[in-house]
C-alpha cells in the first residue's frame, strides 16, 4: 500500500522510515509562524523559564489582524511584539505596513514545496497550495516550539477530494470549496489531510489554489494539499533563496474518504449566516438586501480576486446604502493593482480602497457591522458576531458575486 502525502512528509521530518495515521510523532518544523498574536506567546514563553528563543531562523512574525493598531491595547501589543523581535534577533519579521501573513510569508520566499510549516493560525493550511505540510496550531504550542525547536504531532487521515471539469463564467475555486464544505460539513474534516487533484485543479492559478487550501481549515482539517508543479515553481521563482524537494502521494495511498466534483454545472455559491456549511446556490438567496461587500483577506484578496471585481465593476457604481470596502492582501498586490489601474476601477466604481491587512474579517476595526446590517463577503468566516454585531449578518461569496452584489445593492449572480 502506498503513502499519501502526510504521512510521507511526517515520516521524513520525524526521522523515521514510515508512520501511520493516529500515529504520535515529534517533528521540527521548517518554520513556525505568528502574528498579532505573538505578544500573548511571548508571555507564555517565558513563562515557561527559557531566554532565548531556540532558533530565531525558523521563526516568521507578521502584524496583520488589526493593521494599523485600532486600540491602545493593539498599540502596545505590537510594541510587546517589536520589542520582542528586536531582543531575540527575529530577522523574518513583517511589520504593519507587508500585509496578511498567509500572502505574506509566501511572497517573502517562506513557504516551499515538502517543508513542514506550523502557524498560530486556523488558516496556516493556506500554504498547502504550495505543496507544504501546513498547519494551524495553539498559542502555548507555539511558545513550545519557540522554546525547544519541537512538537508532537498526530498523523492525520487523508481525505481525497478529485475535481473536473471547467468553470462556467463567474464561478471559481471559491464555489468548489464552499460546495465541498456544504457537503461534508465542518466537522467532515476534522483532523484530517486534504489532497485536492484532478484537471480541474492542475488548470487551476496558485491563486485559486491558495483558497482551496485556506478554507479547507472551514470544514476541520489539519492541512490541505495540491501538488506542486511548474506553476508552483514559476511563482516561487526570484521568491525562494533555497532548494527544496518536493513530496508527492503515491497513486495507491489508503484514503479515509475519495469524493470526485465536477463544477461544468456548477453556479456561484453562497455560504449563508451563521454557518461556513450553510451553503446553497446564489440562486436561492438573490434579493437579500447587503449594507456592505467586502473583497479581500487571506481568502480572496490576490490580484486575480481584484481583477475579477474590476471586470464586473468597470463603467458601474455601487449601489447607493452600499459600502465596498476593498482589502489588498498584501502591499506587493497592492502596489501591482495599482500598477495596472485595477484599483482605479474599484475605486472610480465607489469601492473604499483599504490598506493591505485582515480588516473587518476577525471583527476588529475598519468595517465593523451595526445591528441589523448585512455584509457580502470574499471572507471565509460568517460566524455570528465574526464582524461585529451578534445581531448582523454575513455571507460569503466569490469576489465577482460580491462585486455584481455591491452594484445591485441586493445579493445576486455575476
């Protein structure tokens, strides 16, 4: 019987010559990542009696969630953080103005092929897209690794998900996983590997790929995966400065579950409140009235993202009572959708052009929903209360249904 993906990684960073799923094995990651969350693992790290971090080299901080501090309180976060860095000699360290860690660290040549990546973040599982193990893990584990270079981890069971079949006009990667996650839940998951194949993903941009990844984290997994090819080696070329090996499954691996999509019939899907599995087609929900659309975070924030808004918003107007807040990923998307005019577009359009950064996504600052509003969004949470009020309500969307939304003032298909 053949290895999947998983448990070939975990093997090799483990030392051993094969592991098996529920297996406990103790691996050094190839980077442990952090963000604004990083002034409470600090506190957990010395507590636990060490000075010195283990090894700064494998240690990436990025300032992201509430870019530029809101409070005195996130003010005096990010200087614990600063300082911090500054007393450990963190060199890989991404302060306010680089954008959302996920498009961040691979941007900056963090993320390769093979490598092992665990990150104080649900979405950590972004970096799959790349052909990485990548995993979100808990603020005291990573004060642990912090400490000791170390952690254990479960070998997880593999759950294959093949999709075919080319998109019709309007639909992305965003609706393959929102439907994958309606059907099996988001618990259909949990713990578990994710290795997305088929033709459909192989035409697939890194960008789309990075969303397959990111919400995979919406329905429980502990990593996600999509083969690196030359696409992958073309987008990491000039970013990497080191050779990496990547870890392929074999054809005959044991997989928990094997689910096969094909989207050439696929519609636009909405993730409807309060619940990422509560998806159904945009067909069922058009004419639900929006007070705001938002296009960005570590979902749907990339170049391809903003363009696709663009094409839908270019000589129109948003809808008079809408607010379009737009959220760069990261400054080096920024500075390119500013290159090329595509946020002249969005901006000409009526949408607010925001500074590179998680924004209204974790409920924080610049966006904040009132009571009774509603908001269409590129996001991948709609937790009730997620942006705000307990009392408001969130749906999720691919960036061209929000676009065609904020036009229409009312939730509708591109």
């Amino acid at each position: 019987m053949g290895k999947t993906f998983a448990e070939k990684v975990l093997a090799s960073k483990s030392g051993q010559p094969e592991v098996v799923p529920g297996q406990i094995v103790n691996v050094a990651p190839d980077v442990v990542m952090s963000h604004d969350n990083s002034a409470f693992i600090l506190e957990t790290f010395r507590e636990i009696g060490v000075t010195r971090l283990k090894d700064p080299s494998r240690v990436v901080m990025a300032l992201d969630h509430c870019v530029p501090a809101a409070t005195e309180r996130y003010a005096l976060n990010h200087k614990m953080v600063r300082e911090f860095v500054a007393e450990q000699g963190i060199e890989n360290f991404y302060d306010v103005e680089e954008g959302v860690c996920h498009q961040v660290l691979p941007e900056k040549g963090h993320v390769l092929p093979g490598s092992l990546i665990l990150g104080s973040d649900s979405h950590t599982t972004t970096y799959g897209a790349f052909g990485a193990f990548a995993a979100g893990i808990g603020r005291s584990e990573t004060a642990a690794i912090w400490a000791t270079g170390k952690m254990w981890l479960r070998v997880p069971e593999t759950i294959h998900i093949g999709v075919t079949g080319a998109f019709r006009r309007g639909v992305s990667a965003k609706d393959v996983i929102l439907r994958v996650i309606g059907d099996l839940g988001a618990d259909g998951a949990l713990y578990k590997s994710v290795e997305f194949s088929g033709e459909t993903i192989r035409a697939m941009s890194i960008a789309g790929r990075m969303v397959l990844c990111n919400m995979a984290a919406e329905m429980g997994a502990k990593n996600a995966y999509v083969a690196p090819d030359e696409k992958t080696d073309n987008w990491l070329r000039g970013r990497v400065k080191r050779s990496y090996q990547p870890v392929f499954p074999d054809e005959d691996a044991d997989h928990e579950l094997a689910a096969r999509y094909d989207v050439a019939g696929l519609e636009p899907q909405v993730a409807c409140p309060h619940a990422v599995d509560n998806v159904v087609p945009v067909s069922e929900v058009e004419g639900t009235r929006i007070n705001q659309a938002l296009i960005g975070t570590c979902t749907n924030g990339r170049m391809e993202d903003l363009r696709a808004a663009a094409m839908i918003l270019k000589g129109r107007k948003v809808a008079r009572g809408v607010r379009l807040l737009v959220f760069p990923a990261s400054r080096e998307v920024y500075l390119d959708a500013l290159a090329d005019g595509t946020l002249a577009v969005l901006a000409t359009s009526g949408g607010i052009i925001m500074n590179p950064g998680c924004g209204p996504c974790l409920g924080a600052h610049e966006g904040i929903l009132a009571p009774g509003e509603v908001c269409l969004s590129t996001a991948n949470r709609n937790f009730k209360g997620r942006m705000g009020s307990p009392e408001a309500k969130i749906y999720l969307a691919n960036p061209e249904t929000v676009a065609a939304s904020a036009v229409a003032g009312e939730i509708c298909a591109p």
